[in-house]
C-alpha cells in the first residue's frame, strides 16, 4: 500500500467585505515549502485586498502537529519555560 504524499496549498485570498475570492496561488508537498511560498507571495504583495493562508487536509496537518510536539518532547524544548 502506498503512503499517500501530503499536500499543502497557499490559498490567496482576494476582495473586501462585500466579496471575496479564492484561489490556489502555489502547491507544496511539505509544511516548509508551502511556509517558503507563502511568505515570498507575502513580499511580493503590494495589495491591500490581497492576502495568503496555506491550507490542507486536517490529517496532514493533524499528522504535522503531532511530529513536531514529538520532537519538542524528544529535544526537551517541550519542557523549556519562556
């Protein structure tokens, strides 16, 4: 059975209080590629109406939560106080 590969979307988000759209802007296939997309459309941005979020199924985001508190636990950043 083959693992299905997780999908991360950067969503723009364009239009006022009256309307919005959506669209696909990039696709990734990993939490830091889509972050990597998002923030250089975010650089490009010279729009006030325009905006990005990244979006994907709750179980690869459920699934990426989950690595990186294992990981904070396994390291111990878990347990460091700020």
């Amino acid at each position: 059975m083959n693992k299905q590969q997780d999908v991360w979307l950067v969503i723009e988000k364009y239009g006022s209080d009256k309307y919005q759209t959506f669209s696909v802007a990039k696709k990734a296939f990993s939490l830091q590629d889509a972050i990597g997309f998002k923030v250089a459309l975010e650089k490009l941005n010279d729009r006030d109406n325009q905006s990005y979020f990244i979006a994907t199924e709750i179980e690869s985001g459920l699934n990426e939560v989950i690595k990186l508190h294992n990981k904070s636990v396994e390291d111990g950043s878990y347990y460091e106080t700020k």
